[in-house]
C-alpha cells in the first residue's frame, strides 16, 4: 500500500489516465499508446529487453508485476512524469521480503521468484552471484569458465530485440502510406510524419534486434530516407535531397537486396535529372537496373530514369529503345487496378509509363508522338485525384502545343494555368521548372496575353512559394 492510501497498481494506472491521449484527443492514453511511446524513449537506451506491449502495462495494473526492470520504470517514469517508483506504486517485494543477504540462488518455483517480477534471474538482479568453492590450491574449481549468471545474461541479450513483427508490419504499412501521400497531399504537410517515422526507425537501429527484423528496418530506412529525397526536392531544398537521396542507397547497399538498392537508384535519378545533372541520372538508371533482381523497379528505371535523362542529352535512339523496352516489361506483368505513385514499390503501371515517355519525346522535339500517350496518362491521373501528375501531364500538353506546326500558344497557356491551379498551395518544384521552361520556349509569343497570364501566375507562385518556404523547416 502507498502512502497516500493508493495501492500501487491504482497508483500507475491513474498516473496513464491522467496524461491526455495524442492519438484521439479528448480521451486518456491507452495502455497500447503508453506502450508505444515508452517503447519509442526506450529505443535509444541501452535496453537488452523485448519491446513493451499493451499486455506488459495490463500486467502492471493488475498487480501482477510490481517491480519492473530498470530501464522499463526509467521509462515509465519518463513517459507518466513521476519522480520516484514509488510515484507509480513500484515496489520490490523481493528486498522487503530479505531480512539478510543469501548466497545461495532462489528457487525459481518459489512463489514470488518470477509471478511478480519480470528478471528471469532474481539473485543476478540484487547481488553478486554466490562465492564458488575453493580447491586445495587455492584456484577456484571453476576458474576457466564464466558464471552461469553472466552465461544467462549474455543469452538474454543474444534473444532481445527492441521490435516485433507486428510493429515491423506497421512501420511497412505507414511507409506504404506515406508514399501514397507525396503525390496526393502537399508536402508540407507530409514531411513532418516523414522525418518523425525516420528518425523513430533510425532510432530503433540503435538498439538491438533480431538479424531478419534489422534487415527489414534497413528496407524501411532506405525508403524514408529515399521518401525525404522527394519531399526536399519538391520543397526546392537540392541538397538536401542529394543528401538523403545518397543516404538511402548507402543504407540500400548495406541490405545487400538488390530491388531495394534498385529502388533507392531511381531516387538518385529523380533527384540528379531535377537538378540538371542529366548523365549522373542516367548512370543511376542504368546501374540500378543491373542491380535490380526483378523487372518490378526496371520499368521506372527505364522510362523515368533512363529515356528522360536520355531525351536531355539528345540520344534519340535511346530513348526509343529504353521506353520500348518499358513498355515491354510492362505488357509481361499482371493489369493493375490502381495507378501506381511515383516512388513505387511495385512496378509502374501503364498510365504512368505513358506519362514519362511522353515527358522523354517532348525534350527531343517530337511532339507528334504524345498526343496519344498523354490522353491515357491524363485520363487515369484525373480519376485517381493525383495532383502533381495531373499538373505535369497538362504542362506536358502545354509544350506539345507550342511545339506542333502551326503552334497554339493560347492552348499551351491555358494547360499551364490548370497545372498551376491544381498545385496552387502545393510548392512542387517539378512544376515550377517545367513551367519555367515553357516560358523560355515561348518568349517570341511574350506580347500575347495568355502568356502573360502565364508569367503574372507563374510569379505570383514564385512569391507565396518563397513565403512558405521560409516559414517551415526544411529537411
């Protein structure tokens, strides 16, 4: 019983309801939301110990353990703001119990050896392991070989992980997520959640896990890594989109599987062709594809790496062969009943197959070879709501205008104006250069008033851009 009169197991459970849930606001934290976040304070610290489930904290509040680990209540403590264990009713039973010290080790069928506490090694966890007997020669009997405790100990720690598989799954199932959003939702709003679930998985490879569950954290730390890439390079912030875009790969190459390296070598493509750096995007393009054990990242490599970088440095030929040979691997795998995001995980889907090699044939001047891909891509962009491929395929068909014989300025302008609106609050800055371009390409059209409409919106952009920018944190 507690000084106040509180028994212990109250005591901590009302220390819980008192802190306000994060999760559904208006209600109190869970035990499964108390779990989490002690296990998120513990994944920096050096604890050997399984992660905290919602099963550990009912044990608690039932009075069924009263004496946590060390780095468990430190937790605890940390997380319910109290001072002291006995703020939340801990209690060692154990040392109340011991009127002298014992050398001998206790009897684990003994009530109140393991029911009550969670060590599995009650004389480990208070005092030295007992003195062993001494031989004639004054060498103990056992002088070559470790104690049991320490044995035990180092088995503990050889089956610890600070994860599971069902937190695993959700972390896989949250990037998944996330990369469904970066196309769908400003990144603004998306970066934060990002960087938030990085550094928790960064965080979680400090500490010790299981080799297949770390492998999957490497899986998962490649694609934040690669999603942050993305998200700065739509924010305008180049290095450090380089910067993560390398980071993935390095942490890609580390796992040692090669679609995953693939992957992470098509966001060094995306980020190197938006900053210009047209052969360093083809070099990535072509190697992950090497590296690549599937065709599943070969279609995106192909025709998003390879023929865009390509189409800049004017290698006709090639682009014609790599979207062929996109658009091959393609055909060859099942239909798909979705569009696929622009940082997949599975394979890019027709539409946007169609959408790059538009993009590619564009940048060598030939304008006549779009029209048909654009229509398949705009019509599937449209009905899946994909802000940012909506606003690109319609600049697409805006630099088609301008590029037939005779050309249609107004048209041109009319698609830019639509792109811009449906980015409007959302600072892509995929959208910004393609419309920057289109402006270049249009100069001698710079007295006619839909084009002026252009560059007043285009600026206008430039400006609130620039205001949003500078009033949230870049990665």
């Amino acid at each position: 019983m507690s000084g106040d009169g509180t028994r212990g197991p109250n005591r901590f459970r009302l220390a819980r309801e008192r802190i306000q849930s994060q999760r559904m606001p208006g209600r109190v934290m869970s035990r499964q939301e108390l779990a989490d976040v002690c296990n998120t304070w513990l994944s920096t610290k050096p604890d050997p110990d399984t992660p905290i489930t919602e099963n550990t904290i009912a044990k608690i509040e039932q009075g069924r353990v009263t004496w946590p680990r060390e780095w468990r209540r430190a937790a605890y403590r940390h997380v319910l703001g109290a001072s002291t264990d006995a703020e939340l009713g801990f209690e060692d039973r154990r040392r109340k119990a011991l009127a002298v010290p014992y050398s001998d080790p206790p009897d684990p069928e003994q009530p109140g050896s393991r029911s009550t506490h969670e060590s599995g090694s009650v004389a480990g966890d208070l005092l030295p392991p007992p003195a062993l007997p001494v031989a004639a020669g004054g060498a103990t009997e056992t002088a070559m070989m470790e104690s049991p405790f320490d044995i035990d100990a180092r088995s503990r720690l050889a089956r610890s992980s600070n994860t599971s598989e069902s937190f695993l799954a959700h972390i896989e199932l949250s990037v998944g997520e996330l990369i469904g959003k970066v196309e769908r939702e400003s990144p603004f709003l998306v970066t934060p959640v990002a960087r938030q679930l990085h550094d928790f998985v960064v965080g979680l490879l400090q500490g010790s896990q299981h080799p297949h569950q770390r492998l999957r954290l490497y899986v998962a730390a490649t694609h934040l890594t690669g999603i942050l890439a993305a998200l700065a390079l739509d924010l305008g912030a180049r290095p450090s989109a380089e910067a993560y875009a390398r980071e993935s790969f390095e942490i890609a190459e580390a796992s040692a599987i090669g679609d995953v390296q693939a992957w992470s070598r098509a966001v060094q493509s995306l980020v190197a062709y938006y900053n210009g750096n047209y052969h360093d995007a083809l070099a990535y393009a072509q190697d992950g594809q090497r590296r690549a054990q599937t065709p599943t990242h070969q279609v995106r490599l192909a025709v998003n790496g390879e023929a865009r970088a390509l189409a800049r440095i004017g290698d006709e030929r090639g682009v014609d062969e790599a979207v062929n040979r996109a658009f091959d691997l393609t055909s060859s795998m099942p239909p798909r009943a979705h569009i696929s995001p622009s940082l997949s995980l599975e394979a890019y889907c027709p539409p946007r197959v169609a959408a790059n090699a538009a993009t590619a044939y564009l940048a060598i001047g030939r304008p006549g070879k779009v029209d048909g891909y654009l229509d398949t891509a705009l019509a599937a962009f449209d009905a899946a709501g994909l802000q940012g491929p909506r606003a690109l395929s319609r600049l697409d068909k805006a630099m088609a205008a301008i590029g037939r014989n005779p050309a249609d300025p107004e048209e041109g302008a009319a698609q830019v104006l639509q792109a811009l609106n449906l980015t409007e609050g959302h600072p892509y800055e995929s959208v910004s250069q393609r419309t920057a371009e289109f402006l270049r390409s249009t100069q001698r059209w710079s007295d006619v008033p839909a084009i002026r409409s252009v560059a007043d919106a285009f600026n206008d952009r430039r400006i609130s851009q620039r205001a949003l920018v500078a009033s949230t944190a870049l990665p």
